[in-house]
C-alpha cells in the first residue's frame, strides 16, 4: 500500500467518514458515482469495485459488460457540505478498467492520461486554466416555460446582498474546501451568468476539477434556493456560457511557449502548437461543442468564435494569445475560446494536446493573425483572409469529425465510433422536432 493510500483510510477513520463516493464519467462528460462504505476503501485500491459497463452511455456492449473502477488516492477529498457542519462523506475519482486490469478504451480519463503520455515521450508537460461560464435561475425550469435569471446584472457587477453574489462566496469557499484553488469569480455580461475561473493545473487535475465543479455548483445552487445550468445558450438574446480554456507547455520548469526574443514573446514550438489548433479545429469541435444547443452560441455578435483565426489579444479569434506580463516568463500562453462548459473535459484537453503536438510535429507554419474584430469583416474579407467558418451546427461538425485521422487515433476507435453514433442520434432527434418557432412563423402564414 502506497503513501496516498495510507493517508485516505487515515483520513476516513479520523474524519468519521461514512459514505466514500467513487466518481467516474461516461465517453459524454456525465458524472457517474457509486458509494461504498470506509470498510470497503481497502479492497477497492486492491481489486476495484465491478459494475455493469453495458448501462454506462458508451463503455460496453452487453457481451463485455464487466468493468472496474478503480479508485485513484491522489484525488481524495472530502466533501464540504454533506452531513451539515461535520462533512460525512469524501469523494476519489477512477480509473475504468477490465477485469484483468488493463485500462478500458471507452474511459475519458485514459483517454487524456494516454495522450499525456505522449507529451510526456518528448519531455512535455501540458497545463490548462479553465474559465468557466454558468447560468443561475430563479428556479429549476420546467419544459415550455422560459427560464427565469436570478438578477439582472452586468459584466462585474456587485449588488450587496445580492443572490448572485452569496452563492459565489459560498460556491468558491466550498470549491477551495475541496482543494481546488479559484482564481476569479465574477458578474458575466448576461442577466443570471457567473463566472469563476480555476487555477492553472496539470491537465488530468483541470479535467477532474470541472467535473467536481460542476457538481458543486449544483450542489450550492441547489442550496441556496436557485437552479444552476451549465447549458451553452439557454436564452435567444443573451450571450451563452463558454469556458475558455488557457493552455501551456513545460519542459521541466521551463515555459516551452516563451521566447523573449519574439514580438509577441511566442517561441517556435507554440507557434507550430497554435498552428495545429487551427488546422484540427473543425475536426475536434464536435467534441468541445457536443450538443445541438452548443451552436446556437457560436454565432456572429454573441461573444464567441465563429472563424479558425488567431489574434494577439483579439477576443473575437478562436485562439487568442494574451498580453505578456514583464519578468513572468510561465505567463506565456494561449487561449482557446470555442468550447463551452457543457464538454467532456477529459476528450477535449486531450484533443487540443493532440492538436498542438501535430503541428509541433509536423512542423506547421502559423498564418498572419487576426488584428481587427473578425466579426466586423464582411464575407469577401474573411475569406480573402483564409479564415474557415467553425461548423454551424452539429451536423456539420460530426461531418468535420468523421473523416479525421487524428480525432479518430486520440479518441480510440470506440469512444470514436460511439460518440459519432450518439451525436447523429441526436442531431435526427433534434431535426424531426418542429418547434415553437415553425409553429409561431408559418401555421398562421401557410
């Protein structure tokens, strides 16, 4: 038994933990959790805890249903707001495998951990910092009625007293109880939407952090009264929720992004890694945007990309390089603005490491960036710029997607093969429904 593992059935004995919640996600990004009781922790670091792969969306057929999830001691915590003041239960992520211990191809999170591995080969360290968008409703919506915000506010906006701004303190401080370090918290622009940003991490760590995120938030919400969603664009005139993602390599504590010598303070290897984003980016934007209501955001004047350009501090880009902070070298990085907060954290950290390593690999030239509002060009323009359209709705994407050698190899062939299936599920569901807007538009015209 290793050190971590001696520190949690440490922890459970002393803290009087009742209740050990062992998390994982299914090839969607939905958080799945099964509870066992302290007594039992020991023998699930040696043998896992078995369930039924076949019930889980994308692990299994019914044929080779058997699967393990085998917790992982390094991300133990216990859970702040379980059991009033004196938290009874704790959480650890897992690790899906076969029952004769080899990894499981339709688990997320080896996903991502094989494509570390990959950077790891060249002596890389891939970190990202997500900022995370989310609406708070008045109350939990039910079908046909309109969602209602809780506020009305603005961009950074504080109203003393205000729910918005009670439920950030107390979502940070229970995010921070759990040992994830909150950067910034804020008012978003839309009436209802927050903000909280989350430090910069090692991939694996960001992508188990949003998933608890994301988790908290509801739980706290829940709390307080009011409705959380994650949905990328729950209201017609509002701006939807993104969660524009930082991203930087290491070469042991060196910044393999920074160069002083260049303008932009952007060496050759992030300038090939950019490059790769740009390239794949129509192919991965199926996973990082994976719903139908996902593209309703990505459109002209809502405050997010809709062409594969880059800019130095151009927010309308889909890959933005920030200002470079004197005598910080580690700041050095780049930002990807297309994904929104309702993605599989796991398939898409690992695709944009993929992404990048491609172009670092292949050597690709970064083109000219973008120095004005892209949305501001006309059609001629944008296109005399080679700047490509994201995909305009999921259709499209899964398009992009289903020809692409690399998301294919990233993914493996069954998360691959399962996701194209689900998503054209979906998309088929979603074309045959008429909806309120061809009912209000044409049965009185038609």
């Amino acid at each position: 038994m290793d050190r971590q593992q001696e520190y949690v059935l440490r922890t459970l004995e002393e803290r009087d933990i009742r209740f050990v919640r062992l998390w994982f996600t299914d090839v969607l990004g939905t958080l799945k959790s099964v509870a066992v009781a302290p007594a039992e922790v020991e023998a699930a670091f040696e043998e896992g805890i078995g369930f039924d792969g076949s019930a889980i969306e994308g692990f299994a057929r019914v044929s080779e249903s058997d699967m393990v999830a085998q917790p992982d001691p390094a991300t133990f915590q216990v859970m702040p707001w379980e059991g009033g003041t004196e938290p009874d239960a704790a959480r650890m992520f897992c690790d899906i495998r076969m029952p004769d211990g080899s990894p499981s191809w339709a688990d997320p999170r080896h996903v991502l951990r094989r494509t570390l591995g990959k950077a790891a080969e060249k002596g890389l360290s891939f970190y990202t910092h997500p900022e995370i968008e989310f609406f708070l409703l008045a109350e939990r919506p039910e079908p046909g009625r309109t969602p209602r915000p809780v506020d009305h506010g603005s961009y950074f906006d504080l109203t003393t007293h205000d729910i918005a701004h009670d439920f950030r303190r107390n979502a940070v401080t229970a995010l921070e109880l759990m040992g994830i370090s909150v950067e910034f918290s804020h008012h978003e622009v839309a009436p209802g939407q927050q903000e909280i940003d989350l430090r910069y991490a090692d991939a694996l760590t960001t992508a188990d952090n949003v998933m608890t995120f994301r988790h908290v938030i509801k739980e706290v919400a829940m709390q307080a009264g009011v409705y959380a969603t994650f949905m990328p664009k729950p209201f017609t005139d509002q701006p939807g929720s993104g969660m524009h993602t930082h991203l930087s390599l290491f070469e042991g504590d060196r910044n393999a992004f920074h160069d002083p010598a260049d303008p932009l303070q952007l060496s050759a290897t992030a300038k090939s890694f950019i490059a790769g984003i740009l390239e794949h980016a129509r192919e991965f934007t199926a996973v990082t945007n994976q719903w139908v209501n996902s593209y309703k955001r990505l459109i002209s004047g809502g405050e997010a990309p809709t062409y594969v350009c880059w800019g130095s501090n151009n927010r309308s880009a889909l890959v933005r390089v920030p200002m470079y902070k004197p005598g910080k070298a580690n700041s050095t990085r780049v930002e990807i603005r297309s994904l929104d907060s309702a993605c599989n954290p796991y398939l898409a950290f690992a695709l944009f490491l993929a992404a990048g390593l491609r172009g670092i690999e292949k050597g690709y030239e970064l083109p000219p960036g973008a120095e004005d509002n892209v949305w501001d060009l006309s059609e001629g323009e944008r296109r005399a710029m080679g700047y490509q359209d994201l995909p305009h709705n999921l259709s499209d994407a899964l398009r992009a997607m289903e020809t692409s050698e690399l998301v294919a190899e990233t993914l493996g062939e069954h998360v691959f093969d399962f996701f194209l299936r689900n998503k054209r599920a979906e998309w088929q569901d979603y074309r045959r429904l008429v909806t309120p807007f061809e009912l209000e538009r044409y049965l009185p015209l038609l």
